[in-house]
C-alpha cells in the first residue's frame, strides 16, 4: 500500500491526512511539538473560553462545509449570533460602523465627503498596464485614495495579516483585488459581476462567507481529526533530512532523544517556511530550501480578556474592531469574541480579543503578560470605555506568526513549484503558499491530497508496469 508522510500536524497537514486516509492511502503525520492544531489554541478556564489563533472559520469554498460533515462535526457546529454581523473602524478614537450598504457608505461618518467621492469614481479609474507589481498602499491610493487607505485598508491590513500596506503585494497578498481590476477594470463592476461567477462556482467572497466555530472552540477541528488518524499521529517527532530514493523517499527522524528511519512513497510539508528552510532535502536534483528563511514572520501576540459587562460601555455586538496606525494605539484590533458565540463567557461577563506587535508594533509583541495586560486595558478603556479589572486575563506570544506576502513574493512560490518538479513525490502546502486564513489552509490540505493521491497511484501502475514488462 502507498504511505505518504506528513510533516506538520496544523490544520493543513491534518485535513491532508484525513482525506488520504479516507482515499486508503497510507500516512503517517510527525509533529515536532506535543499537541495538533499549529496556532489553533482554545482555552477554557473560570466560565470562560477564550481563542489564541483564529476565532473563526470562514466558509469560503464547499469544501470546508464538507470536511466538517465528514469528520461528524456538524452537531458541534456554531454559526455566529446574527447580531453580530457589525464590524468596527477606528477614527476620531472611537469605533465606527462600517456601512453595509451605498446607502449607508453614502452617511457614514467613517469617511469624508473627499474620500466617499473618490471611492464613487473609481469605475472609471483606468486599470494599470505596464505589468508593475504593486503595493497594497499604491493599488488602494491609485485607485481609491489616501483617505481610504489611512482609515479603511490600514486597519484591515493590520487585522488580516498584521502587516504593513505599504510592503505586501496586492497580485500575492490580496490576487482577488488584482484579478477584479484585471478583468473588469474595476473593483466596484468586478464585486458585482465576479459575484455571479463565484456563485456558480460555489465560492463564497471572504467579506460575506459563513463564519462558524465548535461548542468547544475551533480546537475541536483539529483534535477531532487527530482522533480520527489515531496511531499515525506521532507528536515530538522531528523529521531531521529527507533522501529521495528510486522507491520514494527515506526520512531520518529524531524521537524522544532516539534516531529514526522510515520509508514512504511521498512527503508533504505543512510546516512554516521558516521550517522548510532547516529541513535537509537530498534529492536527485538539487533544490534550495534555505530561501525560505527570508520569508518574513512578524512577532504578534494574543490577549485575551474578560470584564463584568456593566464595566464596558461600549454594547461590544458585533465582530469587532480594527484600528488604523493613524489612530495611534498600541493594539491592532479586538475581536468581540463572546458577541460571536455562546459560552464564551459568564453570564453577566463579556470576552475581548485583542492582538498586539505585527509588522507596526513587532516590539510590543514579546513584551511580558502584565505590561501587555496593562496597555491593552489603557486602549480599550478609551475605545471602549472599558474601567475595572478583568476577571480574566490570558495572553499568547507568537514569535513568528504570520507569514507576509510582500511586493516580489512569487519568487519564493516559483520556487516551491521549481522544488516540486526538481524532487517529484514532495509535495508544499500550508499557509506560506496558498493564502494564510484558517479556511485556505483547510482548502490548502484537501488539494494537496489530491495532489499526493494523483501522484501514488501514478508511481503504484507504473511499477506494475515496469514488473509486467521484466515478466
């Protein structure tokens, strides 16, 4: 039987291996750390269950409504409160509705009567030719100004990717804007007419797709799936060098403080790039792996905080709230986290989600438990009118947390393409290549599977074929 090895035991690299075993293929995940999930991290504690990675799933694509139907998860599901739909800009140093309507983008304080002007004649802004790759800030200032940029994009790039708008790439970081200027010349015709397409496609746009979680946090996700793959999840275990061989490949893995080998067919890395870097490849050609080192990950840190609700003014329902660097505070964004989901609090009790350092403030990031406490208090005190301690309080630091697709990016995913034809039988997914939402990474595994199913059974007749033929 084909065994496929699995480096990686986040999100990707378990949905990978779910749906390779339900193929029948054989696979065998190695984890360097103790538990699944990568950043995925749910915590329940004093009457409260506070999330450190993602806090949702967005249902972008039919294959992760299927994923959660074929891991027997659909009873666990949690769609959000309705009336929790609200998001929140920062300006004037309070939180702004963002509009939801031309109506209400025609009304909102959020935008000046300049800037509303600006965003109404973009149809008619002609699209770029020259083949320039662009910057999220230059794409956005050209086509819908500075103000919108400042107030608007900022904030939704620091929410997203924790990330600079002025260093990631619009074709790598955000390909969907570049396509609809592209093919409709126009981001305001191509929402419109693109809708269509992807509903025929069954495709959900990111601003208006499903979001769900578990009863028990998004962690249910990934230990369900463990559970489901039993004995070939093998945590602590490191996969030192990977030799291709003329039957696959042979790796050499190190496993509490003892050295091991294994054999199989194909591999898939659904690690970090920064990983993928340390990890020897000896293949037939050679193939450069320690590029991927250069891949930036900006420092961010989660907190998570509860308060009795009679100590926030704010009535806090709705997603949440991101912030411009304009506005001056130190946190990027909050999400409204027990708006969102049942349970997630004490009755009486609300829970805050903030997230601090990315590429604006990587300093603050690493800054000890009790300051980041305190400065994520101080601004949620002004945002929100926040006074009183918190009855809960939680903090987790990422030192590498998000990788940044910036302006010349698709060099390094030439060269994972390259890597792939130089080494045939390894396989690259995860979210330093196919988008870094909770819900690419999930499409990233099931195509990656497909990918490595195609290819074992490829291998599987031809060495049927080769005995056939010395027969």
């Amino acid at each position: 039987m084909s065994s496929v090895a699995i480096i990686g035991a986040g999100i990707t690299g378990l949905t990978a291996a779910f749906y390779l075993q339900r193929k029948g293929i054989g696979v065998t995940v190695y984890e360097s750390s103790g538990r699944v999930g990568g950043v995925i991290q749910s915590l329940q504690r004093d009457g409260y269950l506070a999330e450190f990675g993602p806090n949702t799933i967005l249902e972008t694509s039919p294959k992760i409504g299927q994923l959660v139907l074929d891991a027997g998860l659909a009873p666990r599901r949690l769609d959000p409160d309705p009336k929790a739909e609200a998001r929140f800009v920062v300006r004037y140093h309070r939180p702004i509705e963002m509009p939801g309507s031309l109506w209400g983008f025609l009304t909102t304080g959020l935008f000046s009567a300049k800037a509303k002007l600006a965003v109404l004649r973009e149809p008619f802004v002609p699209r770029r030719r020259d083949g320039k790759e662009e910057s999220v800030a230059e794409f956005v200032v050209r086509r819908l100004g500075k103000e919108f940029l400042d107030h608007a994009i900022d904030a939704l790039v620091g929410g997203v990717y924790a990330g600079d708008p002025y260093k990631l790439s619009v074709p790598q970081a955000f390909p969907k804007l570049k396509q609809l200027e592209d093919r409709y010349g126009s981001l305001i015709k191509g929402q419109i007419l693109g809708g269509r397409e992807r509903r025929k496609r069954g495709e959900v746009a990111k601003d208006r797709a499903p979001k769900f979680s578990f009863d028990d946090g998004l962690q249910v996700l990934p230990e369900t799936l463990s559970t489901r793959l039993g004995e070939a999840v093998r945590l602590n275990t490191n996969v030192c060098r990977a030799t291709q061989t003329p039957a696959g490949w042979t790796l050499a893995l190190r496993e509490k403080d003892e050295e091991l080998r294994a054999e199989h067919e194909a591999i898939i890395y659904c690690g970090t790039a920064h990983k993928l870097a340390e990890l020897r490849v000896e293949a037939q050609s050679p193939v450069r792996l320690e590029t991927f080192s250069e891949i930036r990950y900006p420092p961010v840190a989660s907190v998570v905080l509860g308060f009795r609700r009679e100590d926030v003014a704010h009535p806090c329902q709705g997603f949440g709230m991101l912030i411009p660097r304009v506005e001056g505070f130190k946190i990027l964004g909050t999400i409204f986290s027990s708006a969102l989901f049942p349970h997630r609090a004490p009755a009486g009790h609300l829970t805050l989600t903030s997230y601090v350092g990315g590429e604006r403030f990587p300093e603050l990031a690493s800054l000890p438990p009790d300051q980041l406490f305190a400065l994520t208090c101080e601004d949620l005190r002004v945002l929100l009118g926040v006074r009183g301690k918190p009855t809960f309080q939680h903090s987790v630091f990422y030192p590498k947390a998000i990788p940044q697709y910036v302006v010349g990016y698709g060099r390094y995913r030439e060269l994972m393409n390259e890597t792939e034809i130089k080494a045939p039988g390894l396989f690259l997914a995860g979210h330093y290549r196919d988008g870094i939402s909770l819900s690419d990474s999930i499409v990233s595994g099931c195509n990656v599977a497909d990918r490595a199913a195609d290819f074992c059974r490829k291998s599987s007749a031809d060495r049927a074929a080769a005995v056939r033929g010395a027969g």
